[in-house]
C-alpha cells in the first residue's frame, strides 16, 4: 500500500513545524524551501490540517502557520487521517461510523475470502499511525535520521517457501 504524496509532503509540513514549536509562527514559504517542495502543493495541505485544528495560521508581515497544540498531542493517525481521509488497503466498503472494512462481495451474500488480510492490513496501519506521535517523528528528525536496522534472518532456517521469504 503506497500512501500519496499528501501524507508524504504533509507530514514533513507537521515535522518542520514541530521542529519549530513554541517559536511563533512559521512561513509555508520557508518550509517550501528548507523541504524543497511545492507551495501551492503545500498551501492546499495546510488547509486540510488546520480545517482539521492541526495547524493554526496567524495573518500579516510576522505570520504564518504554526502547531495548534504540542507535538507530543498529535498521531500520526490524525494527520493522515486529516490529508488523506480514511484509510483503506483495498477498494473495500469502509463503514463510516466504525472504519471497519466491509468487503463489496458480502453484498452479494458471498463472504470475502480475503477479507481477514484486509483487515489485519487496516489494522495495522492504523495501530502504527495512531502509536506515532509528532513528537517522535520531531526527534527522530533532529537526531540525523540514524535508523538501527533488525538484523536479517538467515533464510536456510525459515521454513516458509522461497516465494513468502522476504
């Protein structure tokens, strides 16, 4: 599942903002430049997050937009959720009250077979996104992005088939 560019661009928005938290607020312009993205691209995105009280905007010569509470307040979830709007790994009916999948087959009075994957895929994603806050992905940011990778299985001992072996 690839996520769009909004999640993408809007998300380094939040972080360049979190960076700068408690210091007023900050020009799209300057985070444009420093994250050499688009802003008209990112003047939309920044509509979604503060339509959703993410961000807040302060108009004149020292304006600009800055985080509407602390980063430590803000998942992931909510951003996403915020530019994206609700997350789906398949073209699957989402109830909009719970979120839940609803597989479209089931209308048919068939059940999906593959419903239980999509499912555990939504959850997941969601789990992930909702246990990341601002905050993490702030100081992640700040400390040079140096990512300790698990180290890798020795696939003479796994026993699923080749094809599975990631």
């Amino acid at each position: 599942m690839m996520f769009s560019t909004r999640s993408e661009y809007g998300v380094r928005v939040m972080i360049q903002l979190g960076r700068r938290h408690g210091a007023g607020p900050v020009s799209l312009a300057e985070v444009a430049d420093s994250e050499q993205l688009p802003l008209p691209y990112l003047e939309q995105l920044v509509a979604r997050l503060r339509k959703a009280d993410l961000v807040s905007s302060t108009r004149g010569a020292h304006g600009g937009y800055e985080l509407a509470c602390p980063p430590e307040a803000i998942s992931m979830a909510e951003v996403v959720q915020a530019l994206e709007g609700t997350l789906a790994p398949m073209q699957c009916l989402t109830d909009p009250v719970t979120h839940r999948v609803l597989c479209n087959h089931e209308l048919d009075d068939e059940s999906c077979a593959t419903k239980l994957l999509w499912t555990r895929v939504q959850g997941g994603i969601s789990r992930a996104l909702e246990q990341t806050t601002l905050a993490e992905l702030v100081t992640f940011a700040e400390r040079g992005a140096t990512v300790r990778r698990p180290q890798a299985r020795s696939r003479a001992h796994d026993k699923r088939p080749a094809a599975l072996q990631v």
